[in-house]
C-alpha cells in the first residue's frame, strides 16, 4: 500500500506521523488493516482509496481460495479482515479455521474439485453434439470452456436433460460468425435453462447444497466423489452452525426471519429457508444488518442473490403462517381474536 501525495510516493508505514491536504491510498487485496488505517488519516480534507484488482503474476496457477468475481468492496473487506497486528496461537487458530471453514472457501474448493472431476464427461458431451472436429477441439480448449461446464453442472441440478439439451442448442444455429464456440454455447446453455425443468406440481426443486451451490452429478471416480461429498457435509454444517450462532446471539439480521413456527412442518421449512440466507451471507462476507446486505456485484452472486431472497421470502411466509394459526373467529362477533 503506498500513499502518493503532490507527485512522492511513500509507502504506510512512512507515513505514519505525516498529514498531508490530499491522500491517495493504493491498496492491494494483500494489505493489513492497520496499514490501511494509517493510510487513510493522513490526509485532512480528502482520503481516496484506488483498490487493485489484478493479480501481480499474470501467470500465477489458479487456488481453490481465488475469487475470480473480486470486487473494489470484496477486496477492502478482505484487507479490514486482514489484521497485521501479532496472534497468540489461540487466536491464529480460530482465525485460521474461520478462514479455511468458511462457506466461500468450502464452495471454491467445492467447484474446483467439481471441474476436475466432470471435464472429461463434458468434454465428450460436446465432442458428440454435432460440432466438427475442429470446433469440439477448439470449445474444449477455450477459456469460456470452464464457465460453459459451470453452467452444464447448473442446468443439471435444474433437473434438465443436458445430453439431449446440447445438440439441439447445436444444430439449432450454426457457428461460422463466432469467435469463441464456448462463449456462444454458454450463452445458449444460459438461456435455455434460465428455469427448473418442468412446469406447475411436475416442476422440481434444483439441486443445490445450502440452497447456493449446484451439485455436481456423473462423478464416477471414488476419490472426487468422495471429496465432493467431504465438502457437501462440511458446507451444510458450517450453515447450521452459522444460523444456530446468529440466532443465540440474536442477530439484528435475523429480525427479517419472523419467528421459528412451533409446528414442525413449518419449522423444517423456516430453518431450511434461514440456512440459505445465512449460507449467503458467509459467502459474501456480509456483515450488514439487513439479511442480504448491498446490491450484488457479479452475475454469479446476482444468481445467489435472488435465491437468498425468495428463501428469505419463504422464511416470512413461514413465520407469519404461526400468526395466523393463533387467529380465530370469534364465533359470536364474527370477528378475530387470540385463540388461548
């Protein structure tokens, strides 16, 4: 992080001690909070920030914790998070296994392993929906190849036939105009399964682990099936867990619930609605009062966003069906009253 003023460059630590009129901070997904504190309390009547998104090593192999969908505010609520001030091994502990544990991390992980483990199966999907040779090859090696698979494992957890799917998307329009065959398949994928399979009481509920993520499904090797299924158990637990928490400590999110039904059907519904809103909420990092926080930043978390809130929906709807079981017709007047 380094702190330009009139044209001089010093970086946060020389700066401490300095007040200047203007301060421009550079910050990096890698710096502390206390340096960025310094940083922006130098200057006394302007403080700027300019977060940086791009990775230093263009070439850098890609980790499961890698946030391709990094924003200006994911970022400075990263470096707020990134404390530089000395842990005791208690604290780097918790720390620790609040990084590694958390639903962001156990669902790029979840991705990861789900990309590995279905390229060859979507490979031969396209390599025999009707695309020549040469367009198969160059679909498969493509960048938009591992977005187009994303979106494959998507529209299969929307219970949609994608092996049938594909080759009509195929032959329903041809490719000479396009300059990435991946890219315009993604699209096609996209809109052809912008909803579940099925329509009215046939139409059935995604497949998605803590109401977010996709299941991967055709995974035949044991291993990745066997880590997927590590990661599915671990994200399910860490959302109870994080539900479980903010209700004892009651939350101020938590308000825009309404109250656990006491009947049991209805409860299952409320807390299984409740996991998905808190399970969004860790994905994000939210930390807003409000249940689903600001608007959206990406098209991924557009898609989140709005199952976050038709399950926040559900949670209400769930909630306010308690209060209307303790109404009743008074059978004199016709009118309600609270049912003893």
């Amino acid at each position: 992080m380094r702190l330009p003023n009139l044209g001089y460059a010093v970086t946060a630590f020389r700066a401490q001690g300095v007040t200047t009129d203007t301060a421009h901070v550079l910050v990096e997904p890698t710096s502390t909070r206390e340096t960025f504190y310094v940083a922006m309390t130098r200057g006394r009547h302007s403080n700027r920030a300019y977060v940086t998104l791009d990775r230093a090593d263009d070439h850098a192999q890609p980790h499961p914790g890698d946030d391709p969908h990094a924003t200006a505010r994911s970022v400075l609520y990263g470096v707020l998070q990134h404390s530089g001030a000395e842990l005791s091994a208690h604290e780097t502990t918790v720390a620790e296994q609040e990084q590694w544990g958390s639903i962001a991390q156990l669902a790029a992980e979840y991705e990861t392993i789900a990309a590995a483990a279905q390229h060859d199966r979507w490979a031969t999907l396209i390599r025999g929906s009707g695309l020549t040779d040469d367009q198969a090859d160059s679909a498969i090696e493509s960048d938009a190849f591992g977005p187009l698979a994303a979106e494959l494992r998507r529209a299969e957890a929307n219970h949609h036939d994608v092996d049938a799917l594909l080759p009509r998307l195929v032959a329903a329009r041809g490719f000479s105009d396009a300059d990435d065959i991946a890219a315009v398949l993604h699209y096609r994928v996209e809109r052809a399964t912008s909803r579940p399979a099925g329509s009215g009481r046939t139409r059935k509920p995604p497949r998605l682990i803590v109401g977010l993520i996709p299941q991967a499904h055709g995974v035949t090797d044991a291993e990745m099936r066997a880590a997927l299924d590590e990661r599915e158990d671990l994200l399910e637990a860490r959302t109870v867990a994080m539900l479980d928490t903010a209700l004892a400590e009651t939350a101020p999110w938590t308000v825009a619930l309404g109250t656990a039904p006491n009947d049991r059907r209805q409860a299952a519904t409320w807390r299984k609605a409740a996991r998905v809103v808190a399970a969004y909420r860790d994905r994000y990092r939210i930390t807003d009062d409000t249940p689903l926080g600001g608007p959206p930043e990406s098209a991924a978390q557009k898609i989140d966003a709005a199952r976050a809130r038709a399950a926040l929906d559900q949670a209400r709807v769930a909630a306010e069906a308690l209060d209307d079981a303790h109404v009743v017709r008074s059978p004199s007047r016709g009118g309600p009253s609270r049912a003893l």
